[in-house]
C-alpha cells in the first residue's frame, strides 16, 4: 500500500492492525535471535559460556548504539518532510544516514575489538569467563560495520508502506540465525565465538536482502547524492538521543548490575540477570515494535498538521500497549518455572530456585512500563527529543541506580525489584510530560 495512502486515509483502528501488529511482530522475531542466542549457548555449552555471553551483551548492544542514534533520529525527520511533501530532502537524509551508519559501524566495532578484553576484565570477570566473553564481543566488534545497519533499515522499509516486507525480513532474520547457530554449535561443536558468529551472518545476508528494493529505486526513499549539512546532523542527534542515550545508559545499567551481581552471587546472580534480560527481549520489542511502527503515521500527520488523526492514532496505542504489558505481566507472574526452564538444564539445581522469585517480581515492571514506552514514543515522533530523552535516560539509568542505593539493604531481593521500581517512578514522569506537552497546546 502507498505510505501516502496508509498514513493519511486509513481509518486509525485499521491503520493500527496494519500497521502495529506486523511491526510488533516483526520487532519480537528481530529480538528473537538474542533469545535463542541465549537458550542454545545454556543448553549446549554450559552455565560458564551462558554466564559470558550475557556478561558481553551489554557491549554488544553498545557496539549497535551508535547506529540505532542515525537510524531512529533519520526516521522521524524523514517521516515529517515526507508529510511536508518534501521528498527531496527525506531523500537525502536517507542516504545521509546510510553512509553514516556504516561508518560508525566501522568506527564503533574498531574501539570494541581491540578494548575487548580490557573492557570485560574492568567489569571483574577472570578466567574462562574473561576470554569467552571477550572472544563472543570481538566477533560482533569485526562484523559491525555490515550487521548495524540492520535495524535502521528496518525503519526505511516501514516509512515506505513495506510493513509485511519489515515483518517477514525480521522472522527470516532471527530463523536464519537460529538455524546457522544450532548447525556451528550442536552439529561442528564449535565454541561461543561460532555462536556470535551466527548471528552476525543472519544479519548481514537480511541486510544485503532489506536493501534490495532501495537499490532497485522503485520505493518513496531513494539514494540520491549525498549533501550533508549542520542542520542534518543535528536533527538526526536531536531525535535519536532519546533512543541512543536509552541504549548507552541501559548497559550502563547492565554493566553495574553485572558487577554487583557477580560479588553478591556469583555467576549464578549472573544467570539470573541474564535470564530477567531474556524475559525482557521477549516483552520489549512486543511494546516497542507496537509503538515504534506507528512514528512513521504520527510523523507524517504531524508534519501535515492533522493533530486530530495523531490523537486518533495515540489513543490506540496507548490502549494496546497497556492491555498487551498487563497480559504479559500475568503470564510472567504464573508461569516462571517455564522461562527459567529454557535456560537451564536441571530444575533441581540452585540456579533454577534462584531464579523463579526473581522472575515473579520482576513480572511486576509491566504493570507500568507500557506507559513510559508509548509516550517516548509520541514524543519522538513529534519531534520532542527533550521530553522522549528525560524518559529513556530516567528508565535506563537515573532511576535504577535511585533503586539500587535505596534497595540495597534488600541485597539480591531489591536488585531484582529495581525493575518494578524504576517503571513507576517512569510512570510518573510520563504522566508529567504529557500533562506538559497537552498545556502547551502540544506544540
């Protein structure tokens, strides 16, 4: 369907089910290979490997902030100039933020590779756990500059009405990955670097896939002749901070938890972090890909001035996004033992008893959480980078590092209730900023 189409006439219900579902969907199968990253590495190599993979992923994600910071803030100036009927320069901010992405790629994957192992002996790790979590970081720091652009692309295709396209990539993604990781790991016995490399290689082949109607200039977004200019740059920063500064100040987070955990549990605590991470990268992308897929109709409406259409479209998504967060709240409170079960080998083992209290007061974040997620996202999408970066840096550092020096009296029991904690006081805050914006005239 024309983006044109989608965005403008499509009644709003319609234009959630068309647009939000398949973007969730697409979202949870893009994250999926984390998941399954995580349950192969448990399951054939071992508590210590699965221990250092999730000891690397906070690097890992920081290898693909950068990128993530030119994807998503391209991605709502170029919905809002195509909305303004200015696709010249939607254009050219596309291919802008290509050359960009790549070349951050290239800059982010050279530091990680080589401060690799400095960087995981700083977080306190030593031994089989130090040199499998750094050999698991640096393939992902050697591949980096043709698997970051990954997610970006996957914005471009939703700007251009390629919805299903998005959706289907993503499933293919996470599918090729699984099945390139299970034949290095459980087929050649391969070790954990095979693991990340699998990965790696199911995202540079979707990559090469995802671009190929771009080549062929047959969508809305086409390279043209790259013009970069001051005020480019600043509105691709501006509008992807809240997201970059989320994705830093999150394995900011991660890392500290990491540490603490590591002196107060050992591995174990470790595992049960990474376990909690896993829940989360199943729910998360559920949230985001609901949220994030309709900034494409709510930028191009903001950009038009049809403020009644966005408020249409945003009644909607709060709605969804709060039934979908409580519905899987439950069923993270009642089932615990089968998430923790796919991790770890032996119900009987102290890990599994570890495990099972943490998950059941964790579940407790999503009671709130999908209140700050969808109005980072309005925010962004109407080009309130302030407003969205106050929520991502507040839910990813400001607040759980608030918990824990309160928590900690409450040793591994308030770690885990950092999570709950930190949602509400998000809550909060979102509820403040859009009593805020809605004063100001949402202007």
């Amino acid at each position: 369907m024309d983006s044109k189409v989608l965005f403008t006439k499509t009644p709003p219900t319609k234009l959630f089910f068309l647009a939000a579902v398949p973007g969730s969907i697409g979202m949870l199968a893009s994250a999926l290979y984390q998941l399954i990253d995580g349950i192969l590495v448990g399951q054939i190599l071992g508590d210590t490997p699965f221990a250092a993979l999730n000891f690397a992923m906070p690097l890992v994600i920081i290898n693909f902030a950068l990128a993530d910071l030119v994807g998503v803030g391209s991605a709502v100036p170029i919905s809002i100039r195509l909305g303004e009927k200015n696709e010249k320069e939607a254009c050219n901010l596309f291919t802008c933020a290509c050359l960009l992405i790549v070349g951050t790629g290239i800059l982010s994957g050279a530091i990680l590779f080589f401060a690799a192992p400095f960087l995981i002996g700083m977080m306190g790790a030593e031994g089989d756990l130090a040199q499998m979590s750094a050999t698991y970081l640096r393939v992902y720091a050697l591949c980096s500059p043709l698997t970051t652009i990954i997610f970006a692309v996957d914005n471009y295709l939703r700007i251009c009405g390629q919805i299903r396209t998005s959706m289907i990539l993503n499933i293919f993604m996470s599918l090729l990955s699984g099945a390139l990781e299970f034949i290095f790991l459980f087929v050649f016995r391969w070790g954990i670097w095979a693991a990340a490399f699998a990965t790696c290689l199911g995202m540079m082949i979707s990559a090469l896939l995802a671009f190929y109607p771009f080549f062929r200039g047959k969508l809305i977004l086409k390279f043209t002749r790259p013009r970069f200019h001051l005020d480019l740059i600043k509105r691709i920063v501006f509008c992807g901070s809240p997201n970059f500064l989320n994705n830093i100040a999150g394995r900011v987070t991660s890392i500290l938890m990491n540490v603490i955990l590591l002196r107060m549990g050992g591995p174990a605590a470790v595992s049960v972090y990474g376990i909690l991470m896993y829940a989360d990268g199943f729910i998360q992308p559920l949230l985001y890909g609901m949220c994030d897929s309709l900034q494409p109709a709510v930028g191009y409406n903001w950009g038009a001035g049809n403020r009644k259409r966005v408020n249409a479209i945003e009644k909607r998504c709060y709605g969804a996004s709060a039934l979908l967060s409580l519905s899987l709240a439950a069923a993270l409170f009642f089932a615990p033992g089968t998430i923790a079960g796919l991790f770890i080998e032996s119900a009987d083992s102290g890990l599994y008893e570890m495990a099972l209290p943490a998950l059941r007061l964790f579940a407790m974040t999503y009671i709130t959480r999908w209140l700050s997620f969808a109005t980072q996202s309005f925010m962004s999408a109407v080009e309130r980078p302030a407003f969205a970066a106050a929520i991502s840096l507040s839910v990813a550092f400001v607040f759980p590092l608030l918990v824990i020096v309160i928590l900690w009296p409450m040793g591994l029991t308030g770690l885990w209730l950092n999570f709950p904690c930190s949602a509400l006081l998000a809550g909060v805050l979102s509820v403040w900023i859009l009593l805020r914006f809605r004063k100001a005239g949402g202007k």
